[in-house]
C-alpha cells in the first residue's frame, strides 16, 4: 500500500495551510480561499490548491510578481 507524503504532494491542503499561518483562524483562511487572495479553485465543498502556486503566493506573501526581462506581473503576460 502506497504511503501519502503531503510534503511531496503536488497538492496542499487547507489543513496545511491553516498549520502554516498559524496563528490565522481557519475562518480567515477560509475567507482568503473564498475572496480568491490565496490562489486556489474551488470543487463542491473541496478546496483544489496546488502546492506550487501556495508556495509562491506565501513566498511574495500574496503579492503580484513582475518579470524582470518585460517588466509585466505575470497576471499582465497571460492577458497579453
């Protein structure tokens, strides 16, 4: 039977997340998740967050990222 790491996961879960911004409430967690501020999609009940993208929103702590060859956020890149 294969053993679930969540650290090699490609996903996180909000468990996680909650553990990592202790101390923010669940609530507010959740609250972050629902206003779109931590980058995640939402399934049903189920929080879809892949780990990649909540490393980096947590790493500029949520804040939009330039390019340095263009100087484009990368938000501007997709929409260009």
């Amino acid at each position: 039977m294969l053993e679930h790491n969540m650290e090699t996961s490609a996903r996180i879960t909000v468990k996680e997340i909650i553990q990592r911004l202790r101390p923010i409430s669940k609530i507010a967690v959740y609250t972050l998740l629902e206003r779109g501020e931590i980058p995640a999609v939402r399934l049903g009940r189920n929080w879809i967050i892949t780990r990649r993208a909540y490393d980096e929103w947590e790493r500029t702590c949520g804040m939009v990222v330039t390019s340095a060859k263009s100087g484009l956020s990368k938000s501007a890149l997709r929409t260009a």
